[in-house]
C-alpha cells in the first residue's frame, strides 16, 4: 500500500484495515490482456448462465443467500476497508469520483457499480479499470461451487420463502467481494444495487457511509414515501462509520439522523460539515471550490457538466478525508486537482458524437431528468435540441417528461431492446400531452430513431444536438450504435 506523506497536509494517520489477508496471490486487472478466443467464449457462457438468474429489478429481500456463501469462502469481504454508497441519484458518479481520488493517492481500488453500460464486467474494477476477462473467470471459478452449495440449500429449505436461487445481483456481488480479495485491494468503493438494508452488498460493511439526495424511485420495492425510502437506504449506515451525507429532503434527513444515532455512526452533512463554495461553468467541465471537512479546496477543475456533480464532488471529497483520516486531514492540492482531473462518468451528460453533437445520459427518474435540464440550460447553448426518449415501464415517465419539456424541441420517441420499455406508440402519446403533437416523433426501432433525431436537429442549422435519455439502456445502446463502448 502506498501512503507517503506527500499525500496528505500535517501528520499522516494511519489506515487500518483491520481485515485477514487476501486468500490468494493477486491476479492484477486484464485491461490490455491479449483476446484469446476460447477464454472470450467461456467468458460469454459464463454470462449467459448469471443471467439466467433472477434479473436485478426482482431482488429479493433476504441477506441470507450472500452472507452464506461469503461464510463458506471465508469472508473475503473483510479482507479490506470499503466505503459504502446509496441515495437515489448520484450514486455512480460519485463512487467513481471518490474511487479516481483514492488512485491518485496511490491505493489500489476495488469499484464495485451497477448496472452497466456494456460489458457486465463494467461492474467490477481494479484500479479503475473493468476486470480482465481471466480474472473474471477466476473469480467466477472460486465463487461457483459455494453459490451452488447456497442454492442446494436454499431448494432444500422447509421455508417456503427461502426455496430461492441466488439472484444475478447477489452472484455479481460475491464475484466482486472475491476478486477484490483476490487482487488484493487497500480499499473498496461500493454502490448498492437497490436501496441499502437488503441490498447484497450490505454483508459488508463500510467504514465510510455516503448518502447521495433520496427522492422516489423503484417504489415499488422501496416504498412509496421519500421517508420510507431513506429509511430502507439508511440501513448502509453501520456501527462506528461516518456517515456522508448530501443534501436530503427534511423527512430523509430525520432518518438518517436517527439511524445514525442509533449505531453510534458519527454523521457529517453537506450545508454543514462540509459543500459547495463556488462553481464556474466552463469548456469542458466548472471550475469549482469545494469545503471538505478537513479544510478548503479552491479552484478545481470537474470535468464534468451540471450542480449536481459539483455536489457528487463535494460527498465525494468529504468521503475520502473520512476513509483516509477520519476527516481530520487536509488532502494536498496535488492529489485533489489530479483526481478530480481524471474522472469519467460515462453515460451521465456525456457527448458522445461532435457534427451533429449527440449527448447521452442516463436520467431515469424525476429528479435526475431535472438535474440534467438545469445542467442543459447552464452548460450548453444549442440552436436546436431534439431529445430521443426511451424509458422502462417501471418509471415515472410523465414527471420526467415534465422535467424536460422547457428544454427540449422536439422529442423523437422509441424503445431500447428492454423488455421492460414502454411502447413508443404509448409513450409518444404521454409525451405528446405536454409538448404538443406537432413537437414529437414516434419511431419503433431505436437505430432508426436515432437518425430522424439527427436530421431534426440539423433543422436548427449549425449548433444543432441530440439528447438521448431516460434509462441506462438508453444512453448504453446509443452509445454502442456510435461506436463508444468504453467505460
């Protein structure tokens, strides 16, 4: 592990992992390992046979399956320290902030996110790079025999609720807490799948909890209030951590307060601990000063569009001063600019295509299609706007809608290849009661689509653009269709 000096203001603290060793020797990420064909065809088998699983939007609500095959392989998720992130958005473009913060410090990153753009194993990155395909495969090889042992006794059980098979999240989960094992890693950041008390990857537990802003989504697994919403998130909150936590709606917030209270978590919120001190919009990203809990930090670059992710950076800042001494420590003005120089977030506000310029993101909900709008408003000034909209059953549509209309000029309307997406005849009728019937445009197939979107927004002349949102699926097979497939 790296920990010089020159990566920290005044006296060092140390980390402690408290953690036993990593089970095995380290296998490092594959990012420019060779293709080798018959290992890219077991790789997509192997694929094929998780997602034969229960999929990831039907979670079931037991931490039982997890904690037993992490028991059978002897806790690799204790092997080393995690910082553990919930909230409703954010989250992945705050895990990758704090995990590209922590490289610069020169610790070796696990980074554990979902879902993915492309590549399942987007999921699980070493030192901020996807897995390698072998490394997969090993892990995949170690945690197999003890998911199967898990179902077997699962299938055996006398309770009807538990005669269950482990799920796709729940397989990925064990894989990642494996491989982080395996490598091994001086720390992992962890994105939960869905809400935080069940969520799999709650058999661990953080040293550092963030919160990212709770709003509705996925009520109908979570709840239908933000109260009750915050109060399945809260449950990331563990004995003894620090709690990071963003700006939340007041009912959230008395949650997380009281969760934190009641585990003796020591709780650091935006506004008070730690924030925002000034923004600039800029070519390319803002130049922003951020308050940590440990000092401040002026003039940085985020290459990144919009408020939010200025908030993203300032959770994401707050978190690392708390991992890396328990927020007592000013991180040095080299390892900051640095990182927040290098950070990614594919698929969020992304441009993805210059003449016409297509922009993807990955706005699902109300509140994240409303934070894309002000960050369209403030960071770009298009002739025309033509968004290309695809959205999931299981999502406010119309609120979204809503969110986007004062920003867009037309709408070409589709579906992505989810089984789960709203028809577009449908969906182009919900779109045509806030916009107008003459302001949208239904096509079936997405490849389609994304051309008429195109040609509408030459319409404009030059400084014409395409958005295209309302699901990860979407940004992902946008993406893909423009030949951008890294992540």
């Amino acid at each position: 592990m790296t920990r010089d000096d020159q990566f920290f203001e005044g006296n060092e603290l140390p980390l402690d992992p408290g953690a036993a060793a990593p089970r095995t020797a380290a296998r490092r990420p594959g990012a420019a390992e060779p293709v080798d064909p018959e290992l890219t065809a077991r790789y997509a088998q192997v694929v094929e046979e998780i997602l034969a699983r229960t999929p990831e939007h039907m979670p079931e609500p037991t931490l039982h399956r997890v904690a037993r095959v992490m028991e059978l392989m002897g806790d690799p998720q204790r092997a080393y320290p995690m910082i553990h992130l919930t909230g409703t958005n954010g989250k992945t473009s705050t895990t990758r902030i704090i995990e590209r913060i922590l490289r610069e410090m020169g610790l070796r990153t696990g980074r554990f996110t979902s879902p993915h753009l492309h590549d399942m194993r987007e999921r699980i990155s070493l030192d901020g790079e996807p897995i390698g395909i072998e490394a997969f495969l090993a892990a995949y090889d170690d945690v197999m025999p003890f998911v199967e042992m898990v179902d077997r006794e699962s299938m055996g059980s006398t309770a009807p609720e538990r005669q269950v098979r482990m799920t796709y999240f729940e397989v990925v989960v064990c894989l990642a807490f494996a491989a982080f094992a395996d490598a091994p890693v001086d720390v992992a950041v962890v994105e939960v799948g869905l809400g935080g008390v069940w969520d799999a990857t709650s058999v661990a537990d953080g040293t550092v909890a963030v919160v990212t802003p709770i709003s509705l989504d996925h009520t109908r697994l979570l709840g239908s209030t933000v109260e009750e919403i915050a109060t399945e998130k809260a449950g990331i909150i563990k004995p003894g951590a620090i709690a990071v936590v963003g700006v939340q709606e007041p009912e959230a917030m008395t949650v997380l307060t009281d969760r934190a209270e009641e585990v003796g978590a020591d709780l650091r919120t935006e506004g008070v601990s730690f924030g925002v001190l000034a923004r600039e919009v800029g070519v390319g990203g803002q130049q922003v000063s951020l308050r940590g809990l440990a000092g401040d930090y002026p003039d940085l670059f985020l290459p990144l569009f919009g408020a939010h992710q200025v908030h993203n950076a300032a959770m994401a800042v707050a978190a690392v001063e708390a991992f890396v001494g328990g927020g007592e420590q000013r991180l040095t003005d080299e390892v900051l600019r640095g990182g927040l120089a290098g950070v990614t977030s594919p698929g969020r506000l992304e441009i993805v295509r210059r003449s016409p310029t297509v922009l993807v993101d990955a706005a699902h909900n109300p509140a994240g299609a409303a934070a894309l709008a002000e960050a369209l408003r403030e960071s770009f000034t298009f002739t025309r706007l033509v968004g290309l909209l695809a959205v999931l059953e299981d999502k406010d549509a119309e609120a979204m809608i809503q969110q986007l209309e004062p920003v867009l000029d037309h709408v070409v309307v589709t579906r992505t290849s989810s089984p789960r997406a709203i028809r577009p005849t449908r969906l182009g009728e919900m779109v045509a009661a806030y916009f107008g019937e003459s302001r949208v445009t239904v096509v079936q197939d997405l490849p389609e689509a994304l051309d008429v979107a195109a040609g509408l927004s030459d319409e404009g002349g030059v400084g014409g653009a395409v958005l295209a949102t309302g699901s990860v699926t979407t940004a992902a097979e946008v993406r893909e269709l423009l030949g951008v497939t890294s992540s």
